[in-house]
C-alpha cells in the first residue's frame, strides 16, 4: 500500500507539476478566488499540512515530552532551547502563518469553490482538514481565531474564540464533512488530487476519509476525558454504537508520504543533514522507556549505540558535557537509510552526523491506526465503551510493531510477554498511554497533549534555572505578529496557561 501511495503522490508532484508540491501555496488573490481550480488549491492544502506535521509544532511537543533532545556536541542551540521551555512569540511565528495564512486560507477558498461547482466530495475532504488542523491548532494555543478567521478582506482583527466552544464546533464540522464525501453527486472528484489517501477511484478514497474523520472524532472526544468525562463516555459509546466507520488497519493512517528528492523530503531529514547537524538525538527518557523492555521498534526508531552494539543510549538537556556518544534518530523518522560511511563512525561508537545518509522518504504522521486503538482502550477501560480494553492495547502494539517494520514474530514475542493489561485501573491507564507516546513517535501535539491530560508518560520536568519553568509548559505563546498587530488578543503570562480540557492538577 505504500508503494501505491508514493506512485501517486509522484505523480501529483511530478507529472501533474502542482507548485504545492515545491512547499508553497497556490493561494489566489482571496477578492479573485474562483480563478484558482480546486485540483489545485487541495494538493496545497495537503501538502502544508503534511509538512506541518513533521516541522516545529511536531519538534516543540516531543521536545517537551522528552521523544528528542536538543543535547549534543553543539551547545546553546535552537533544540536545547526549546527542550528547556524557552520557546518564544517569535518562534511561533512561522507555525501561526502557515497555518492561518496557508492551510486554513486553502480550505476555506476550496470550500467556497466546491460549493460553487456542486463539488460535495471536496467539500466534505476540506471540512474534515479543517477539523483537523484547528484541533492542533486549539490544543497547541487554547483560545484562537475560528469563527472570523477566514473571512479575508471582510475581517481584519478576528476575534479569538472560546477554545472549549471550538471544540462541539469541530465535532459538526466533522459530520457535515462525513455528509458531503458521501453525497450522491459530485461534479469534481477529489480522487488523486491529495497527498493523503490518493487513489485510483474516488470509493477508495471516500471510506478513507470516512475512517479519519469518525477517528478524529474519538480523538476530540477522549480530550474531554477529564474536563467532562460523562460527555466523552455518552458521546464515544453513542458514536461506536451508531455503526460509523473507524481506522481498519495501518492502510488508514493519515500520514503524507515525503519523497527522496530535494525540497520534498521530511523536514526531519534536511534539518539533521543540513544547518543543524548534530544538534537533534532520541531523548534518554522514550529510549530507557523502550530499554526496559527490549522494545523491536528501537531498530527503526534509533542508531544503536555504540555503534551496531544492539544497544541504545538517549540524550538529555542535564547531561552535562557535550557528546556524541548518543544514539541517533533512524529511519523511522528519517527515511530510507544509505550505506554506512565507516569514515564517520568514531572509535567510541558514536557515529557523525555524515556517517548515514537518509532518503527523506519517511511520512508525516498525524494520526495513526494504533492511536485509534489505544483510544478504544483507554474509553473501554475508563468509561466501560464498547469494546475490550485489551485486545485494542494488544491490537494498538501490533499496529505500531507494523509501522516500524518488526518482523511479525517479533511483534508477537513482545505482546504475548507486555500486551497484558495488570494492576488498578490508573496502573492499566499508565500501560495504555506509554505504549501510545512509543506508538507516536513523532506524531504532533498528541504526546503533550496525552500527558496533559493524564499524567502518563510520568515524564519529570526539566529543572529551574537550567529550564525557564519549574513545571512541564501548557501550552505555547502566541506569536508576536499577532500580539502586534490584532488588538482583541493579549499575550499570556506564560506557558503555563492551560488549554480547557486540561484540568488535571
């Protein structure tokens, strides 16, 4: 299957030339937007997407919930900082922008076209990107602009909505979305024109998006899970039991698949290979977590250290001197690996930046079929859902044991000895989201967001005065050029401000 995606993602970036596929947005003057065609302004859309998923909001959360370090040769850097909490207004920047002024500007042009054109089908794949991407937007600021965000020339200085009313906004979004992909007309059809789910016939596609969208649902829900859980427990069982279509297997992750050729490799690749060179390892606390249990997924996820040692070693802000005696991201996170230049590899096992190169090809990954499994196991054993808790945390494994490439008996070897949920009810929730964080290697936000509601993983917090807080951060500032220039927002105090479903004390 994912060779399939990446012959049609080649010929949406090749043979049919779209310049998203360079990074850029198609985006027409918003007074003049039906001159711009809908087969062109959803590759856009996709695209950034994509790259957003794998570029700073991605680094800022696994920085902050120790999936990466910033600790290497190289001190004082861009990822130390930001591992120590010091991510500014002005960092954030470049995220706001893409998001509002190239993702959402998208959608909301390709809403309004498709509609023009009697095109349901786009409009319903743009309803449920719209969905997804305010949810990292919500998740990662709180309060944001929704309901005058994308009004153009109409509304210069949007108000900024209540982050708990954006939310039931979301969930309707959602279901107008499942209602227009599955209207019985549509003039256009999306078929090939996505970097996620493209396919040769619009049916294969639709019960795709169908699947994400009913799997993005359980995903807003299970946020609720301590603001309200009576509303998450009624709202999940009711949604499960209505028959909707979720994530069947790991065809469905929605993830974009980047490719080996220059400016349309992951972000991850060009960052290691390029200006920030060893300067980004596997943080010590996900690589002991792993460790303690001889978790197969390191193979893909890590570099042995030393080196083909079969052994790993993670980094960290508080080690003290500058090293390279770590293991190093692998080809999980960055792509098809070359043959090794030996002259990199040092005589302590530790290996340079130019010891392997990588093809970039690995995806963007912004929500997964074993999420959704953990998901239905943590709503089973919370809020007694549908469902056996255990058999979707054995299922969730499996899945991500399959993302990485284990080998099956390696997989089963690992389930039949961990896959059995033990202890008190909070001691089987602690099970389920630290096999979720290892299953989210690299997946934005949800890993802060996961901890921020429960607790799990039992990360500790980088201490004050090597950290700018005492605490683990809440949620990001918002960026200067906002701050600046719309007078209705005024900057938080700090990171520690929480988003509303984060009520945990």
């Amino acid at each position: 299957m994912k060779n399939k995606k990446l012959l049609y993602i080649a010929l949406i970036c090749g043979g049919l030339t779209f310049p998203a596929c360079d990074f850029y947005d198609v985006n027409e003057d918003p007074n003049n937007i039906t001159q711009a065609r809908v087969s062109e302004i959803l590759p856009s859309a996709t695209v950034n997407i994509g790259y957003m998923g794998a570029s700073d909001l991605m680094r800022y959360s696994n920085l902050i919930m120790q999936q990466f370090s910033g600790h290497g040769p190289v001190l004082n850097n861009t990822f130390t900082n930001y591992e120590r909490y010091f991510i500014t207004d002005s960092d954030v920047n470049n995220n706001w922008n893409n998001i509002y002024a190239d993702i959402l500007a998208d959608l909301e042009q390709l809403i309004v076209i498709s509609t023009e054109q009697e095109s349901p089908h786009y409009t319903g794949v743009a309803k449920i990107l719209k969905a997804y991407t305010y949810q990292v937007t919500v998740d990662a600021w709180g309060d944001v602009p929704y309901s005058e965000a994308t009004k153009f020339g109409e509304v210069l200085y949007p108000e900024y909505d209540d982050d708990a009313a954006i939310y039931p906004k979301l969930l309707a979004l959602l279901d107008e979305g499942i209602a227009d992909i599955n209207a019985e007309s549509s003039v256009l059809e999306p078929t090939a024109y996505s970097t996620f789910y493209p396919n040769t016939s619009w049916e294969a596609s639709r019960v795709q998006w169908e699947r994400l969208a009913n799997t993005l649902k359980l995903r807003l829900l299970i946020h609720y899970s301590e603001v309200d859980p009576g509303f998450a427990s009624q709202q999940i069982t009711a949604l499960v039991n209505s028959g909707a279509q979720f994530m069947q297997s790991t065809d469905d992750n929605f993830e974009m698949m980047f490719l080996d050729q220059s400016q349309r490799q992951n972000p991850i690749t060009s960052i290691e290979g390029g200006q920030f060179r060893n300067q980004f390892f596997p943080n010590e606390f996900i690589v002991d977590l792993m460790n303690e249990r001889e978790d197969p997924r390191r193979a893909s996820y890590f570099v042995s250290f030393p080196f083909n040692s079969g052994n790993y070693k993670g980094s960290t802000i508080l080690d003290e001197a500058p090293s390279t005696k770590y293991s190093r991201l692998h080809s999980y996170i960055k792509g098809t690996p070359s043959a090794v230049n030996q002259a990199g590899v040092n005589p302590d096992g530790s290996i340079e930046g130019s010891a392997i190169t990588y093809g970039g090809d690995a995806p963007s990954r912004l929500l997964l079929y074993s999420e959704y499994n953990f998901i239905r196991a943590e709503a089973s054993l919370r809020f007694g859902a549908p469902g056996d808790a255990e058999t979707f945390f054995k299922e969730g494994i499996r899945a991500s044991m399959e993302d990485a490439g284990v080998p099956e008996a390696e997989a089963a070897a690992y389930i039949a000895r961990y896959g059995t949920l033990t202890g008190s009810q909070e001691a089987k929730l602690e099970q389920i989201i630290n096999q979720k964080y290892i299953a989210n290697f690299g997946v934005m936000m949800e890993n802060w967001t996961d901890w921020r509601r429960t607790g799990y993983p039992n990360i500790k917090p980088i201490p004050a005065p090597l950290a700018i807080y005492n605490e683990v951060p809440r949620s990001l500032f918002y960026p200067v050029s906002e701050v600046t220039s719309n007078p209705n927002i005024d900057q938080k105090e700090s990171m520690l401000e929480r988003v509303f479903w984060d009520v945990r004390q």
